[in-house]
C-alpha cells in the first residue's frame, strides 16, 4: 500500500505570499494518478489538480501542481484570503484504489 | 452538471447500522462510478470503497470489509452505503463522490455535502 505523507502539517502565511505545498509517496506513483484537493471548513472537499499538474474545470491559474515520482508539489502563487483551508494530496492504485495524504491546514500569519 | 444529494444527519448505538443515501441529479447512476469516503472530526479523508467499472465490482478498503455494503438503485439514481456494527471510531462525516477514470487518469471531481454519523451510546 502506497502511503502519502503531506508537508509542512501547517503552513502560515499572508495573503499575497507563495505557498509551497508538499506530498511524499512511499513508492513511485504514476504522475497520471496523483490529485489535490481543498476542502473548507464544513464543506466538501473540491477538487483542484489531476494528472499532477492539470487545473480541474474553474480553478484559478494561481494554483499550478508539479512533480513525479515520489514527490509532488502544489503551489499557490499569490495567496488570497479565499485560499487559506486545508489541502489533500491523492493517489489513484490497485489496493486501495484511492489513498489519501493527511492533510496539509493553510492558515493566515 | 452532477450534482449529488446526501441523506440527513443519524445518531446510532454501538452496534447498530446506517444507511447513508446519495441522489444523483444531472446525469443517471448507471453514467458514474460512485465511491464513499469518511472523515473522522479533525481528521483526514479516508476512502471506503466503490464501483470500479474495470472489474464491473463494488470495491472496499480492506478496513472496512464485511462491514460495510455498497448498493445502487438505477430506477432512482439513488446510491446507498451502509456500516454495520458501528462503533465510536464510526462517528465521522460520509460522503459519496464520483470516480472519473480516463485511459491515463483517476480522481473524484463531483463530492455530495456529508452526512454526519454519530456513533454514541
């Protein structure tokens, strides 16, 4: 079973700031395969990048993914308020089929 | 556009099932592969299982078999999961999603709003 360890567990920043966020697989995963998602306070999540690094349909160009491998990175260029929640990393595999990292919280400096 | 529709909030005992529903609106049950996930209170995402049209099978996480059953109602476009023998670690948010697979790619793009599971005695 492929494990996804997600860094920093809480990232502070301020509005206007890079944000860097990382995603560690225990073994290679196929770049085709890996996803992040955001999800709110009280919300479901919502889903941001596909094939490592494609935006999903009405995801603002800020929010770029990157990566292979074993490591994965989603980045947010220019931080507004509306970003700061939490970010899960995904992988798609033979068992279990969907893994998911722990969590990295966005929080505002 | 997909848009899905979860059940109401459950309070159950120990030992007790749920049924968590799913309505699908905007395209039909038989189009989608749904997929249940939970997230415990402060906790991460954890996925349970779900139909995975490769194999033509209801799919679940090792954790969670012969506990919990996956089923679909196509005359309603109504998706079910039910846990059974719940327990405390049980009380969590379930949600139902879509799984989109192309020929190079796999991830839920449509998620219902939650049902919050409360496990108590």
């Amino acid at each position: 079973e492929i494990v996804l360890t997600q860094s920093p567990a809480t990232l502070s920043l301020s509005p206007g700031e890079r944000a860097t966020l990382s995603c560690g697989a225990s073994q290679s995963v196929s770049s085709s395969y890996l996803a992040w998602y955001q999800q709110k306070p009280g919300l479901a999540p919502r889903l941001l990048i596909y094939d490592a690094s494609s935006r999903a349909t009405g995801i603002p160009d800020r929010f770029s993914g990157s990566g292979s491998g074993t490591d994965f990175t989603l980045t947010i260029s220019r931080l507004e308020p509306e970003d700061f929640a939490v970010y899960y990393c995904q992988q798609y595999g033979s068992s279990p089929r969907y893994t998911f990292g722990q969590g990295t919280k966005l929080e505002i400096k | 556009q997909v848009q899905l529709v979860q059940s109401g909030a459950e309070v159950k005992k120990p030992g007790a099932s749920v049924k968590v529903s799913c309505k699908v609106s905007g395209y039909t049950l038989t189009e989608l592969s749904m997929h249940w996930v939970r997230q415990a209170p402060g906790k991460g995402l954890e996925w349970m299982g779900g139909f995975d049209p490769e194999d033509g099978e209801t799919i679940y996480a090792q954790k969670f078999q012969g506990r919990v059953t996956m089923t679909e109602d196509t005359s309603t476009d109504t998706a079910y999961m039910e846990l059974s023998s719940l327990r405390s670690e049980d009380t969590a948010v379930y949600y139902c999603a879509t799984s989109y697979c192309s020929s190079t790619s796999c991830y839920h793009d449509y998620w219902g709003q939650g049902t919050l599971v409360t496990v108590s005695s």
